[in-house]
C-alpha cells in the first residue's frame, strides 16, 4: 500500500525522526577499533504528500465526428500537502495515438483534455481509447489514473474516397462495350440513414446511374467519334434527411482496333521501257490506312522487280534487257499491304509490268575523259579541248552536246558552243573551296542522238587550274598599349596582315629599322613581343614600320609582293606601390552596446587615382565585426553564458587593397579590441499576448555518469576501510590518556537510493583489559562553512567538499 493510503504511518515515522534528532546517539571512548568504525544511524523520511484526483468519468462516448480542438473530459486535482497543483501529464495511449493533448490546467484546479490538430477519429477502426495519466506533487511518487474513451460511429452521409479532381485515374471502358452495360459501381463511406437517391449533376452526359449507384454505358453505345475520349462526372448522393455528397468520375472510352487498310483501285497496269537503268521508280502503289507496310506476294519468281516496304514504290532490280531476259515482256505482280501491328489487317492489288523494245546504243566519243590544266587568269570563252563523238545509227551531224546539270563543280564554269567546249565564268583559286578540291573543276558533257528513244554519252571533263599571285599584302594601321614594367619575352599583340593569295595570309613580318628596337616580331606569326627595357618616363610611345611580304601564292616562287604597314604602342604607366597605414597597428576600448566606429584606419597610396578598399581577413570570431570603408564596425555581441559567448579582446587583421590599374597591391593592419559587456536598461511595457496551442515538443537531455567496474568499487572499498583502520588505532593510540568526556560529534552526510539521512558519530567506551578511562575521538578536518539544524535548531560546522558536519 502507498504512502498517501497510509498518513499515520506518515505522522509516526517523522515523530521517531524528531525524537532521535533531540538526543544524539553516544559513542564511549576506550571501545576496541572494528566496533569504532560501526555507525549509529538515526533517519529522517522526507514528508511525503498526497495527490487528490477527482471527477475523471469512467467512460466518455464520442462520436467520430467531432474536430481537433473539442474537449473530451474534465478533472481536478490537488495535492494534500501543498498549495501548488500537482504536475499531471498523460503517459501513455492504447492504442498508441497522437489524437488527445496533453491536459490543459485550467486554474484553480481543474485538467482539461481535448483532442490533437491530428485527430481523425473513426469507429469502424478503433472504438475504444484507454488514456493514462500519471499525476505528481512537487514531493510526492507519482500516481497513474485512467480514462475510458468509447468512440461511436456518426450518423451522416460520406462518399467513398476517390481522384482529387477530375481527369484523374479514369475508369477505362471499351469501345464496344454493350449499350447499357455497368462500368462503375458508386462505393459510399457512410450511407446516412434512409434511402439514398443517385444522380449525375452533368445531364448532358450519355451516361446513367440506377438507384443503387451503378454508372451504365450510353443506351446507344459508344460512337466512334467518342473513341479515346474521356468524360468526367460529378455523381451526387443524397440521403432522406437532405444530406447529400459529392464523388467525381472520369471514364476513358478505350478505342478498339478496326480493319483499315483498303486500294482504291484492284490492279494496276503500267509500260516500261527497255533501256531503264536499275533501281528506277516505275509505279507506286498507295493503300489507306494507318501503319501501312508492302510486299510482292506474287507466286512466280520476281527477282527483276522490288517494292519499298514503307513507301510503295515499285523498282527494278536490274537492267530490263529483253535480250537476255525474254520474259520480262510482261510481269504480273501482285502486291500486299498490311498494318505492322495488325498483320490480319491487309488488302492486295494486281499490278501488270510491260517492258517495251527500244533503241539502247547511244553515241561514241573519244577521248571518253577529258584532262587539262590552265592558269586562273585564263579569260572567259577560251576553248578548251573537246571531244569528238560519233552514232553508228545517225552519224556525227545529228548529235547534242550539252553540259549535265549538277555535273560541273564549282558551277556553271565551263559551257558548251556547239560540240567546242569553252571557259564560262572567272577561274578563282583564292578559296577554301578550291583548295579541298585540288584546284580541280569538273564537268560532264552529255551527247545525245536523234534516235528512238533517244540515246546517249558522257565524257568527264577534268580542268586543273594553276595559282597566279595576283594581290598585294594588305595591314590596317593598329595601336597598342604595353604597361612599363613588362619583361622580356612579354606578348604585346599580332598584326593583323591579310593577303587575299591562296594560301590565304601566307605571309613574312619584320620591322624596319630594328636594329636599336626595344621590340621583335614573329616571322610568320606576326606576333609583336618586348625585347628590351621600357621607361614611360622617358618615352611614352613608339612607332614602327612593319614590312609584309607574300610567299607560296603561285606557281613562280619569284613573283611574291609586298607592302608596309605603320603601328603605334604606348607604354602605360602602372602602380607599383602598395598602400600605407599610419600606424600599422591600433588599439580601441569598447563597450559591447556600442553603436560608434571602432577605429578608423589611416591608410594612403601614392597613386592619387586608386581607391583603397577595406576586408577583414582574419580573427573575426563568429562575424562581429566588418568594414564600411575606413571605418570598422561590429555586430551584436553576444555574452550568454548558456549559449554563445563571445570573446572580450579581439585581434582583427585589415587587408588594405588599393584600386588602381593591376597588378593590385595590398597591405595589413592590426585591430586589437577590448570590449566590455554591457547591458541597456529597457522600460517595462505591459503587453497582452494570445496563447497559441501547440504540439508538445519532446525534449532528450544526456546525462553523464561515471560508472566504474565492480572489482574497482571493491578495491576501493577495502583500501578505504583499512585506512580508516590505521586511522583509528593512530587517534585511539595518542588520545587513550586523556581525562573522559563527551566531545563534539562531526555529522557525516550520505545518500542511500534518493533519501537523505544524517549519520551521528559516537564514543562508546573501551572493554580493553586493566583500562577503564576514556579518550575523546579526534578529527582532524577543516570545516568551511556554519548552518543551522531544520529540525532541533542546533547550529553546526560543515565541509562543503567532503560534506562532512560538526555539532557547534
């Protein structure tokens, strides 16, 4: 049985520790050592109060339909022994939920319980919650009480879960579904009471719904139009008390597959001449459909024939030559045409290839190539050599001479006057173009005869053309700057010389002159660079001549061509300087709430046009402090002691940039900054805030302990009690003599399992054979502090770090 059932053992238990308190156990001098170390041990319990909880129902019935934030129950509570409530706070939930607060102290003494922002709660799930709370006086062991919480099902209508809105995760429904047919079935949460009325909001919709909420197709079946289709409804529920929900619908009507590949026409009859070359288009076949693939399926073997899978075209494989192939006269095809992903899908067509006789040997020219070479300067409508040709059927009188077009590359260079081939356009050889081709042009020359069909022949024609160095070098005037501390070897820029000769810009630099140049040139790079020492001091720009001279532009190597071209380059005068600060080290004195400059920084640089710029580089702890310019500035500090403390000297390194034409240079200061903490009295204002209600927030506090092994606590243990043995066969060896008295007794502090207890210490008196005097104990400690006795008033000296007491 507890302690708060039990007040008279209570009462009883603190009169024996008073009793015990008002006369102090003794200990007689001249006992043995073992019984010298043994402890009378008086106790005082500490008052132990009752908590007093009343008003907790047995069972509270709810319906699933309240909200967060509705109260649940009420209670008080009290504690016996104090003026301040107990501290009551739910333990634990079964099953475990986080639908109920913490109980809310409503003051005087009454606990309210209400339910969580998360609370959902459903009958059909859990019926029944069993809530313990556990309720404590400030001195008091904690006590567990229950509340019953039966959850009953709400009367009300509720659809059934569904898509968030509509179009999503739609019901699929086959095209060919039967007029009528079900294809949704409306599933309610909670069906209300009474009769339940079904209906689409959307009538214009095909769809219809029984009075058990079954969705049914059209009555007329799905069109094809409304293939792939997808409709959305909304379906009102209604029960007979006027209550009524929502749920959204979206059918997908699933398109099925029909045969569609059809011919327009069911054969096809084309002629062909004899002389067609392989792999010509001779007819094409087209079929409606979609995914629409073709091939011969003729019985008899049609290796003179193919078909384009995709496209229908029907080609020739070889030559037609009735003279080697007598049956090609006439073929008979008979082509299909299927859907590659519905091969049952097809249509065929019969198509009819007559091959006709005709007139296959064209004229005869020699040379069959033509091969040449002419300087590009050759002037437009220069014969070239042509070729002479002639027909074994019509002679050489009734032949055409034409250039193929797309034959001639580049283009339209060469034309033909007659049967005499000449130049048509100007010969260049200054391009990229030219160069890939080899200098090269190209042409085809087509002879045809009068024949029937007619017939003809082709002569390559192969023009090589030779460079000529027509163009001077060409160089614009430029201006360059170079800073005066440039070394040997520095890059000042590149002429920027063209020649308009292929090889384009093939070209020689050198300056005039460059004997007593501070400057060299790239000799084909045209690359200028430092070579001596500049000095803006004493000359700030330099002109020179730069000599351009063209090579490799043509067939002679002696007619290349040259020019001059004039260049400026100023030399710039740089900073070389870093700044200066005076003095390069400072010292300043703060207050921690101060809003003025901490120093100012007195820095300068020798270049009147560059800007010095300020950055704290280095012992910025935690970011208190930064640059506005010249002036240093600090952030709030921050001197709390159970959170972030800020140091109280700071030793800040400036880094002083200045800004002027690179290179940049940079100098430090040193900061050194003593703050004191300070604090602003701020005026009590009364303010009225609105308690918000939150979710507890569970706190996890580690607690270190040290817990050593049990073979070291019984070491320590032994060691310990034959030390204090030594000890006192030491005291009892020097003070046996003296005269027998009671002398002040040290009060010694331990703590078993929580509770405090005082231990006395006593003399009681020696048995040794032939000694009847007593001797009072010694004890050599030094106390550091004087209180006084809660319970008897008695005043005593105590050891703040060994916790030991004396009686004064």
């Amino acid at each position: 049985m507890s302690l708060a059932t039990q007040p008279g053992n209570l009462r009883r238990q603190r009169h024996r520790t008073q009793a015990g308190l008002e006369r102090p156990c003794k200990m007689e001098p001249g006992w043995p050592l073992p019984l010298t170390l043994l402890l009378s041990i008086c106790t005082i319990d500490p008052a132990i109060g009752d908590v007093v909880i009343e008003g907790i129902p047995d069972t509270v019935v709810l319906e699933d339909s309240l909200t967060p934030g509705t109260t649940v129950a009420n209670f008080t509570g009290n504690c016996t022994d104090s003026s301040d409530p107990p501290a009551v706070n739910l333990k634990t939930t079964s099953p475990t939920t986080s639908f109920f607060n913490q109980p809310n102290f409503v003051p005087p003494d009454i606990y309210e319980v209400s339910l969580s922002p998360s609370a959902a709660l459903d009958a059909r799930r859990v019926n029944q919650y069993v809530l313990t709370f556990s309720a404590s006086c400030p001195s008091d062991t904690p006590v567990e009480v229950k509340l019953f919480i039966r959850v009953i099902a709400a009367d009300r209508l509720e659809c059934g879960s569904g898509p968030e809105y509509i179009g999503e995760k739609p019901v699929g429904v086959s095209e060919d579904v039967g007029p009528g047919e079900f294809i949704y079935q409306i599933v309610l949460k909670r069906e209300g009471r009474g009769n339940l009325t079904f209906s689409i909001e959307n009538a214009s919709l095909p769809f219809t719904i029984t009075g058990d909420g079954r969705v049914l197709a059209p009555a007329m079946g799905f069109s094809r139009e409304q293939a792939g289709k997808t409709f959305s409804m909304v379906i009102v529920v209604t029960d007979s008390g006027g209550r009524s929900c929502r749920r959204t619908l979206a059918v997908k009507v699933l398109p099925v597959y029909q045969k569609q590949v059809n011919f327009t026409e069911s054969s096809l009859a084309i002629s062909v001449s004899e002389n067609t070359i392989p792999l010509q288009p001779i007819v094409r076949v087209n079929a409606s459909g979609e995914n629409v693939l073709y091939r011969i399926i003729s019985s008899l073997p049609t290796r003179h024939f193919t078909i384009g899978p995709d496209t229908g075209i029907i080609r020739n494989t070889y030559d037609l030559n009735l003279r080697r192939y007598p049956d090609l006269t006439e073929t008979l095809l008979t082509v299909e045409a299927y859907n590659m992903l519905h091969p049952t899908d097809k249509a065929t067509i019969t198509v009819n290839i007559t091959v006709k006789r005709q007139n296959l040997q064209g004229p005869l020219c020699t040379p069959a190539v033509i091969v040449t070479e002419i300087p590009e300067t050759t002037p437009i409508g220069t014969p070239l050599p042509s070729p002479s040709c002639n027909d074994v059927e019509s002679g050489s009188d009734r032949l055409h001479y034409e250039i193929m077009e797309g034959s001639q590359s580049p283009p339209y260079s060469f034309q033909m006057r007659h049967s005499e081939l000449q130049v048509n356009t100007t010969l260049d050889c200054d391009s990229e173009a030219m160069a890939s081709l080899n200098f090269q042009y190209q042409a085809t020359i087509l002879v045809t005869d009068d024949g029937s069909p007619p017939q003809n022949t082709t002569v390559q024609v192969l023009v090589t053309v030779s460079r000529v160095n027509e163009y001077d070098p060409e160089c614009s005037r430029q201006f360059f700057s170079v800073p005066e501390n440039a070394a040997f070897g520095y890059f000042i820029g590149s002429i920027n010389g063209t020649d308009r000769d292929y090889p384009f810009n093939n070209i020689i630099y050198s300056i005039l002159g460059s004997e007593d140049s501070v400057f060299y040139i790239g000799r084909h790079s045209g690359e200028l660079y430092v070579l001596g020492p500049l000095d803006y001091e004493k000359q700030k720009s330099y002109h020179l001549v730069i000599h351009l001279r063209d090579f490799d532009n043509g067939v002679n190597p002696e007619s290349s061509k040259t020019s001059l071209c004039n260049i400026t380059i100023n030399v710039q005068d740089i900073n070389d300087e870093p700044p200066v600060c005076n003095p390069p080290f400072y010292q300043s004195f703060i207050l921690s709430t101060s809003t003025m400059c901490v120093t100012n920084l007195q820095c300068t640089e020798k270049n009147e046009r560059s800007e010095l710029a300020y950055r704290i580089v280095g012992g910025n702890t935690n970011g208190r402090f930064r640059m506005n310019g010249n002036c240093m500035l600090h952030n709030t500090f921050s001197y709390d002691r159970s959170g972030i403390f800020d140091p109280l000297t700071f030793e800040l390194l400036v880094e002083v940039t200045d800004g002027g034409s690179t290179p940049r240079f940079s100098s430090t200061a040193t900061v050194l900054v003593y703050v004191t903490p300070w604090t602003k009295t701020v005026p009590t204002t009364t303010t009225t805030t609105t308690t918000v209600p939150k979710e507890p927030i569970t706190l996890h506090r580690t607690l270190r302990y040290w817990a050593p092994d049990p073979w070291f606590v019984v070491v320590l243990t032994l060691t310990g009690a034959l030390l204090l043995s030594a000890l006192g066969l030491l005291f009892w060896r020097l003070c046996w003599r003296k005269a027998p008295g009671e002398t002040s007794q040290p009060l010694l502090q331990n703590k078993d399992k929580g509770v405090e207890r005082n231990y006395v210490t006593t003399e009681e008196p020696s048995k040794e054979k032939g000694k009847d005097s007593t001797e009072p104990l010694s004890l050599q400690r030094q106390f550091d502090g004087r209180a006084q006795d809660p319970v008897t008033g008695q005043y005593y000296l105590f050891d703040s770090s060994t916790g030991a007491r004396r009686w004064v």
